[in-house]
C-alpha cells in the first residue's frame, strides 16, 4: 500500500479541519488504518469510505479524521496490511510558522491599533480647541 496524509483546506490553528488519509494500490482488500494524536488512538471523528476498486485489482480507501489544529500536535496514520512486514506510519503536523507570519500578524495587529489611536488624538484637539473656544477672551470687553 501507499499511504499519504493531506488536510483537506488549508491549515489554521485552531480551527476545525479534516486530514485525509489515503491508502492507495494495495490487494487483498483487508485493510486496517488507524488515527493517532500525539501517540494516542482517535476513535472518535474517524470516518472512512468504503473500499475503491481500482479496476486493476487493488483497491484504496480514503480515511478521515475531524480534529482542530493546535500547534504542537503530531498526527499518524497506521496501516496494516497482510502484504507488509509491519506496519506503515505517516505523521503529519501543522506547519509552524516562519518568523516572518510572526512579524507580518504583529504588523496588523498595530494596524488595528491605529484608527483608536487617530480617534484618541482627534478627541483630544478637538477638547482642547473647544476649551479655548470657550475662554473669554482677554480682547473682546465691553466698550
């Protein structure tokens, strides 16, 4: 058998997801496929299609496991086949992001900063031209 791990959109942490594992080219159609986070069996979330024929006698099957990203985990897919000696694992995690996403998520977050700070800055002059307004004024007496 091949055996390859893929989420089905793009990656986010923290969001709900779907990995897909295939399992592709393998005869006898006797299959076990297992999921694991971080060592431990996932039972629940796990859904498979039922058995592909290829046409050429072997068969696949896709199986898929509802999870949410969380940065650190490790996901495994186990199968288990007659023809392999042991079995195969594929481990897939989230992408860790690069310094640069790091700077780019402060930059907005400063981004999103800036229209409170021009809205404090506005209040403020406007305050201070209204209590100058509001002075009487030391030239305009009564003649």
């Amino acid at each position: 058998p091949t055996v390859t791990i893929s989420p089905s959109k793009a990656e986010a942490l923290n969001h709900h997801n779907l990995l897909v594992c295939a399992v592709t080219d393998f005869y006898p159609s006797q299959v076990k496929v297992q999921w694991f986070r971080n060592g431990q069996e996932e039972t629940a979330g796990v859904v498979s299609t039922p058995l592909i024929r290829n046409g050429d006698w072997t068969y696949q099957v896709l199986v898929m496991l509802e999870m949410n990203l969380q940065r650190g985990d490790v996901y495994t897919c186990r199968v288990e086949h007659s023809s392999l000696q042991s079995p195969i694992l594929v481990e897939w995690q989230p992408a860790t992001p690069s310094p640069m996403s790091e700077v780019v998520e402060s930059l907005v977050c400063f981004a999103g900063l800036i229209p409170g700070l021009v809205q404090i800055v506005v209040t403020t002059v406007f305050i201070l031209a209204g209590m100058r307004w509001a002075e009487p004024s030391a030239h305009g007496g009564s003649q």
